[in-house]
C-alpha cells in the first residue's frame, strides 16, 4: 500500500440490509481492513433521493452502523459516518453537477430503473445522484471502491468526472502547484462469488431492498426460524444438482444458491458441485440453512444488541464524521482554489 491509496464505500440507509449487501459489499469491507485505510459512509443524502419516512430514516441510519460494526468493521482504526454529518460531500457534488455531461447521466440505468416509468414524478436528487456519488469518493480521493456488480456504472461515471475535473482545471490546478491528477480514477473493486445475489423468489432479478416479498431476501436480523423457511421456500427447479459448474448455466436460481453457499463458506462453487451434485435440492438446502444460521447468526444478535444502545452507535458516527471532515475539507479547500472561489485562510 502506498500513503496515498484509500477505501471508500457507502451503504444507503432505506429498508433492510440483506445478504446481498452482506456478500456484495459489507464482506470486502472487512476484508480491506487489512491492506488500507477504509473509509465506510451511511449515505443518509443518497436515500433521501426517494421518499423516507423520517423516523425510520433515523432508525436505518443507526441499522446500518450497527451492521457494519456487527459484521467486523473497527470504527476506531477505520472511519465509520454518516454522509450528512460532513458538508463538503454535498458541496463537492453541485460542483461535479457543473462538470457531469447531462449525457452522461442519460445513461445512468440505475435512474431509470428506479424513476420507472413516471419519470417527470422523479425527484431532481435521484437524477443527480451519480455526482454525489463521485463526491463521496473523490472528497477522500479514495482510489479503491468495493462495491456490487450494479455500481459498476456509477463507478465508471466517477472516473469520467475525476478525469474532466482535472482536464478542464488543468492549468489552474499547475498553477496552484497541485497534483495534475488531482482527482486520480477511482477503482471499483467488484469481487467474490457474489457480487450480484438474485432474488429468492426469482433468480433473473436482483436480491433488493424494495422488492415487496420478504420471501425474496435474507435480511442480515433474520432470525434462525425465518432463514431456515426462506431457503426451504427459495425457487428451484426440478432437475438435480449438476456436478459441474457448467450444468448451472441457464439455471438461475440453482446457479443462485450455489454462489450464496461459496460466498458463505469461502468453497468454490466446483468443489460444491462435487459434494452436493447428482443429490436432491432439499440436502444441499438443509446444508445452506445451518450454514447461513452459522455465520449471520452471530451478526444479527450483535445488531440486536448494538440496536439498543442507540447513544454509543451515535458516537461512533460523530467521531467517524470529524475524522472524515478533517480530510474533506482539505480536499475541498484546494478544489475552491482550483475553480477559482475566494475563501478565508
Ligand atoms: P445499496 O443497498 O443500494 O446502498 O447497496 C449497498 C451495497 O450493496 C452496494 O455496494 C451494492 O452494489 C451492494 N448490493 C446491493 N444489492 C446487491 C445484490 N443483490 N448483490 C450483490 N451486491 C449488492
Ligand atoms: N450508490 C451506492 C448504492 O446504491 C451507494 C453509494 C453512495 C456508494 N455513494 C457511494 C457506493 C460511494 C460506493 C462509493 O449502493
């Protein structure tokens, strides 16, 4: 690791965190511990992008730290906040709303999958997103960005408006004797056997916050008797196990909870295939709730433990904020310089 490389990641506090966000997101999170200096943000701005009811704005924002911390971040050696708690995120974004390309923001299919189909009915906010999002990371400069397979888009947008940024101010940022590459290209960091988890229900759709059945999802504060009925009820097909991996192709939902059970178990999915293949849905099923029980277990009764103790979960996010804000700040006072603001000294 070289001093100048940094993590940085953002969970939306709306709705139940799910084993989606567990193995897509949270699961590297703890991992990078080991090789950077992690930055993990609630990003309480993002989520307010849709309508959320505010009590339970509150409430998730404290969920989601709880998960983080449950499922082993270490906000003492790493920084853990909420987005809001720091400004300079938001002041960043309206000047990334001023380099984006409404072009660019066109193609964004998170948008348009979440405006549906009554676009004008939209908030401006969940248009203007992706900028936020490149704040977020490029307030930190942050050069890696663990996220799941459906951020690769934004990620790449990021890219493009560090990449204008410093192009469009390049003489300015010479002449202020910076960086050239001012804002270095983040990089996302989309790995593991689960990047992106399908729905239980249905193995062609994502595994997500919003989808109305429950069925649909493991939630990370399930407990034991509700994990056990998801799998039992998740979709299959009639045929068996294939020993190979080649034989899940075209079989989404078997392909599905064969990558849940490598995720969970650190087991490739070929090594599974040579246990499980040939045998009936219901063992490898009965395998997949013990072993599901095994490792979210654990984190659900933390969170349960931490959702109790809503002052010391606070605390966590004004300390991880004021750490966070001594490093935005910096960055933002040279991008006020940089585009050409007054400010004091
Ligand atoms: P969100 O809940 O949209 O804030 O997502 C938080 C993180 O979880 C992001 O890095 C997403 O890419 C990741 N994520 C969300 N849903 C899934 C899924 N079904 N499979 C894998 N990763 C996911
Ligand atoms: N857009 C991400 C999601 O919906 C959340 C997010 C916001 C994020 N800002 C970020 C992720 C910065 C990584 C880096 O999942």
């Amino acid at each position: 690791m070289t001093a100048t490389e940094r993590v940085f990641s953002g969970v939306q506090p709306t709705g139940n965190l799910h084993l989606g966000n567990y193995l897509g997101a949270i699961v590297n999170f703890v991992k990078l511990q080991n090789v950077y200096n992690c930055i993990y943000c609630v990003v309480d701005l993002h989520a307010i992008t849709v309508w959320q009811d505010p009590a339970e704005l509150t409430r998730s924002i404290r969920e989601v730290t709880a998960a983080f911390i449950a499922s082993g971040i270490d906000p003492k050696k790493h920084i853990v906040f909420n987005q809001s708690q720091v400004a300079e995120h938001a002041e960043l974004a309206w000047v990334f709303n001023c380099v984006a390309r409404l072009g660019w923001l066109n193609r964004m299919t998170q948008f348009k999958e979440k405006a549906g189909k009554d676009r004008e009915n939209a908030s401006v906010g969940l248009y203007a997103y992706p900028s936020l999002m490149a704040a977020d990371i490029l307030v930190y400069r942050a050069t890696h960005v663990p996220v799941g397979e459906d951020q690769k888009q934004h990620l790449e947008l990021s890219r493009d408006i560090a990449q204008k940024f410093n192009n469009d101010f390049a003489d300015s940022i010479k002449a202020h004797n910076l960086d050239p590459v001012f804002f270095p290209p983040p990089e996302p960091l989309i790995t593991g056997p689960a990047t992106r988890v399908m729905s239980l229900r249905d193995g062609t759709k994502k595994m997500s916050k919003s989808d109305p059945s429950d069925y649909s999802r493991i939630n990370l504060n399930d407990d034991a008797d509700a994990i056990a009925q998801k799998v039992r009820k998740a979709k299959t097909d009639p045929e068996p196990l294939p020993g190979e991996e080649k034989g899940l192709e075209h079989r989404p939902e078997a392909d599905n909870l064969v990558g849940i059970y490598a995720a969970l178990s650190g087991r490739t999915k070929a090594d599974l295939l040579g246990e499980f293949g040939g045998g009936q849905f219901s063992n490898f099923k009965n395998s997949l709730v013990d072993l599901a029980v095994e490792k979210l277990g654990p984190i659900g009764m933390e969170m349960k433990k931490l959702a109790a103790d809503p002052a010391y979960v606070d605390s966590v996010l004004i300390d991880g904020s004021n750490r966070a804000r001594v490093i935005a700040a910096e960055t933002m006072s040279s991008v006020k310089d940089i585009v050409g603001f007054i400010r004091k000294r």
